[in-house]
C-alpha cells in the first residue's frame, strides 16, 4: 500500500515550489515577478541574496533525495531493475511536481536541482564528477561566447551526467563503501540516468530555446 503512495507524495512534496514561499516571506513579492521570473534557485540567489539561493537550492535537492531515500531504505530496498525502475520514477516524478507544481498553477522552475538529487542518490561519485567536469568546461567556453557559468552550468551538468556515467561504466570498476561504487553499474542504472536527462530537458525546452537565442532564462 505504502509504495503505491511514493510516486504521488514525491510530486507533492516537489510541488511545494520554495523559490515562491521563500521570496513571499523574505521580501512579501513573487519571485515570478523578478529578474528572469523562473521560480528557481538561481533568479533567488541573484534577487535575495545568494544565501537565500542555496537555501532554495537545497530544499529543491531535498524534493527528490528525500523521498528516494525514503523508497530506497523502507519500499524499494532491493538493487535489481523493478526496485531502481520504481525509485526512478520516483525521481522523475519528483522533477515533475517541481517544474510542473500543482499548488502553483503547473508553473515551476526547471528542475535541475531537482534532477540532481536524483543523480546524486543513484550515482553519487559520477555526480560530483559531472559537477566538476560542467564548472571546467563553462570555465573554458566563458570567454569564446556569450557563455554565462551561473546560466549554463546546470544545463552542461544535466547534458554531461549520463554519457560521464556510461564512459566510466566501461572503463572503471571500482567498490568504495557500501553500495557507492565508481563505475561497475548495472545497464538500467546507466540508462535512467539518460531518462532521467531527457526527462529535464523536455520539461525545460522553452528555456533552452531562449539560451539559444542569447536571452536569460534561468
């Protein structure tokens, strides 16, 4: 009974959009309103204040690491592909209720705090290597064009995660504690991590376009 209700409680817990209830109570105005109007953690850092941003951040991360932990420790314990299809659609659907909030009229931010929660929870140490890989790489690019780090970072993060993850699942087989491993995993842990990328960049296509089009976005 209980792991029927993960998936709907991951979307409603994601749902409640932090961006939005933060900026109400800090400064009383809709973060909708202001600078880029995504209600995400990067348009509060720059309204509010970066503390104010980070905080955003990691409640945004907490809407999808929470509830997998949860899944993870208590209804999906298992490691074979029913159990990781389950947490990843747990994951997703987590995405979901953040860029898709039902308490916010369907209009959230894009997610890839979100999404990063789920990599991190399924894939920690190819995590934070796609971290450091997408900040060297916007580093790089930043000064050829009209590249702006804070803007397109979590964007090369969501692109790079999955082919990092499976380069290294071909290459590297390396047990560290537990169940954390680099490398050395199983071909449907691989493959969510490009639905799960997928998934992200579906739901912030619009966005992508107006990068594109060298507008703000994020």
């Amino acid at each position: 009974m209980f792991r029927l209700l993960l998936l709907p409680a991951a979307y409603l817990y994601a749902s409640l959009n932090w961006a939005i209830l933060i900026t109400r109570w800090v400064r009383g105005v809709d973060i909708r309103g202001l600078g880029t109007r995504n209600p995400g953690a990067a348009n509060v850092g720059r309204n509010l204040g970066r503390h104010w941003g980070a905080l955003v951040y990691f409640l945004d991360l907490s809407k999808s690491l929470l509830p997998l932990a949860i899944g993870g420790r208590w209804l999906f314990p298992g490691s074979g592909p029913w159990d990781y299809a389950a947490l990843a659609l747990t994951g997703i659907a987590a995405i979901a209720g953040h860029c898709r909030p039902v308490f916010f009229g369907f209009r959230g931010g894009g997610g890839i705090s979100t999404a990063m929660g789920v990599y991190l929870f399924f894939v920690p140490v190819e995590f934070v290597a796609a971290v450091l890989l997408s900040f060297g790489v916007a580093a790089g690019l930043k000064s050829r064009v009209r590249f702006f780090m804070g803007q397109w970072t979590p964007i090369l993060f969501v692109a790079i995660t999955p082919f990092l993850t499976l380069a290294l699942n071909w290459v590297v087989r390396v047990q560290l504690w537990g169940r954390v491993t680099l490398g050395d995993h199983p071909w449907w842990v691989v493959a969510g991590t490009f639905a799960v990328s997928l998934f992200v960049m579906a739901m912030n296509r619009k966005f992508l376009v107006r990068k594109l089009d060298g507008r703000d976005a994020i």
